[in-house]
C-alpha cells in the first residue's frame, strides 16, 4: 500500500467528524464521534453489527442529520452549508451502496450516467462515452448494454462502483463492499480499491466489518464499539492488533489464530 503523501498532512483533511452525535428519534446510537481522514488514505469504520457503522456513514454523507456536531470535506462545512453548496459539495464524493444499488430497469451504462446527466451540462453522447469509460475503468468493459440481473454480484458491486467514480471524486465511500462476496471476488475488489487510490490520489473511507479487507488495504481504522456508542479505538490496524490491551479490540481483530489470520499468507 501506499501511505498518503506527506504534504498530504498541511491539507485540511479531506473528511472530519467533529463531535458528532448521530441516532434515531431523539435517541443516540452514536456519542462524541471525532476523527479526520487524511487526503489519499484508505480510512476503514470498523466494528460488530450493531454498533453504528452505517449510522455514521449515512450522516456523514447527509442521508441523515446528525442529532449534533459537524461533517466538513477539505474545509468545507457540510452540515452547516447552504442548499447551493451542499449540492456542490455532494459532486466531491461518490458512493457505493452495499447492495449495488443499481436500477434493475436500466442498464450498466444508464446505472453510470445518472449522475452526470444530474450534475453536469455535457451532451447525451458525451454522457454515454464518458459512462462507458467509467466502466472499462472497473473492468466491466463489454458489459454497458447488460442489466444487473444479467450480471454476477462481483460485477454489480464493480458497476455501482463505476457510478460512484462517474464524476471524479476526490473522495468515495464505500459501505461493505465486500459483503455476499466470495474471497477472491472480494480480493480484487481491494486490489481494485487501491487501484484507483493509486491512480487518482482518490480519499476512501470503507465500512467493513472483513478482516481480510482491513488488514489488506486500510491505512487506518476507527473501531466503533455497541455498549461504547463510539469509539474505543483508532490507528493502523496491525498495529492495533499487536499492541492494543483493549478487550473489545482484541475481541474484534483477533478473530482466528493471529490477528489478520484470513489477511496473511
């Protein structure tokens, strides 16, 4: 892995958390969640079911409100922003759903172009070319015209993915993306993951309870934790594995003989 570049750290960060309270109808799930994703770094929100992984992510992307504290992109407040500059601010990241989320009545290409037809003034061809990279991007090249029912789960994940790169983000978000995913499959969605880091200098955050993922490609993780209802840990993940004392740490990352055991070779 490549870790971010060091000029990265005099950036604003590209996601921070700052003493977020996130729940449902006046009842906190999550308390006092703080961190900051460095710009280029594969970042993982890590944890059981039930601890709020997914909460957080649908506040930090504005699919819910938090009951408190703030979400900024590079500087830039989201939960404070204006209508308008939400809505320029929701063009600097991408999403993948963990089902896929694709439209069954659309095809791939159609999945792809919704985005663009939403966000950008480019022609309906200029749509359908760009859509049609995106794909090849992700290694669905050949598969435009195919509807997702026509398509594996490996692929659907991958085009949901090309949906999320539609408009170059300089972030993505990725909710358990490996989920349903046989190993090898899931393997190559990491390689493809860091792939694109690699190549766009793209920011990622990853909610993922796979070990195997974790260990493979996160630069670092926030552990998230039910009773805690927040976090109880954050580092790079081997390094937590080897040094934490932490009970709900060595409980979550020691899964198998060694930590990362599904991980290593």
């Amino acid at each position: 892995m490549n870790a971010p570049s060091p000029d990265s750290k005099d950036k604003p960060a590209a996601v921070e958390a700052a003493g977020l309270e996130c729940g449902y109808d006046g009842v906190a799930v999550l308390k006092n969640i703080s961190f900051a994703v460095r710009p280029g770094e594969v970042f993982f929100i890590i944890g059981g079911s039930g601890c709020g992984k997914s909460t957080l992510l649908r506040n930090l992307i504005g699919i819910q409100t938090p009951m408190a504290g703030a979400v900024t992109f590079s500087g830039r407040s989201f939960t404070q922003a204006t209508v308008e500059a939400r809505r320029d601010l929701l063009k600097t990241f991408g999403v993948l759903y963990q089902s896929g989320a694709l439209w069954t009545s659309l095809t791939l290409r159609q999945n792809v172009a919704l985005p663009l037809e939403e966000y950008t003034a480019l022609s309906k061809r200029e749509i359908e070319e760009l859509a049609t990279l995106k794909l090849a991007q992700v290694g669905l090249g050949g598969f435009e015209d195919y509807y997702p029912s026509e398509i594996s789960g490996g692929m659907k994940k991958r085009a949901g993915l090309a949906r999320a790169l539609a408009l170059d983000p300089a972030i993505l978000f990725l909710d358990e993306p490996s989920a349903g995913l046989d190993p090898i499959t899931s393997r190559k969605l990491d390689d493809l993951v860091l792939q694109i880091r690699d190549l766009f200098g793209t920011t990622l955050v990853v909610v993922s309870h796979e070990l195997a993922s974790i260990f493979a490609i996160a630069d670092r993780v926030i552990l998230l934790d039910r009773a805690e209802k927040g976090i109880v840990a954050e580092g790079p993940p081997r390094e937590l594995a080897e040094r934490s004392r932490d009970p709900r740490v060595i409980e979550f990352l020691h899964r198998g003989d060694r930590p990362g055991a599904a991980a290593l070779p």
